[in-house]
C-alpha cells in the first residue's frame, strides 16, 4: 500500500491500542468496586472453643 509505510504505527493498531486501555479501565473500576478494605479482613474473631466457655 503507498503511503502506509510512512505511518510508524497504523490505524488498526491504534484502535487496538484504544480498546485495550478501555478494557484495562474497567477492569480497574471493577475491582476497586469490588475490593474489600484491609481493616474487614485482617480483624481476628475470637474463638470461644479454646478458651473453654461454652
């Protein structure tokens, strides 16, 4: 193709470029949406078994 050798990165290749920066986005919206904070998971429950209480 002439003149297709001049471009250093070509139209389908942007687009790609594009969709992947999207769904990159998005995937990091979701899982911060998703994410659970530090301080709900590492909180130790006691566990009356071993203590000897009923």
């Amino acid at each position: 193709m002439p003149g297709s050798d001049d471009d250093p990165v070509s139209r389908g290749e942007q687009i790609d470029a594009a969709e992947r920066e999207e769904v990159k986005r998005r995937l990091l919206v979701q899982a911060e949406a998703e994410r659970i904070p530090v301080q709900e998971t590492t909180g130790a429950v006691p566990d009356r078994r071993w203590r000897g209480e009923p």
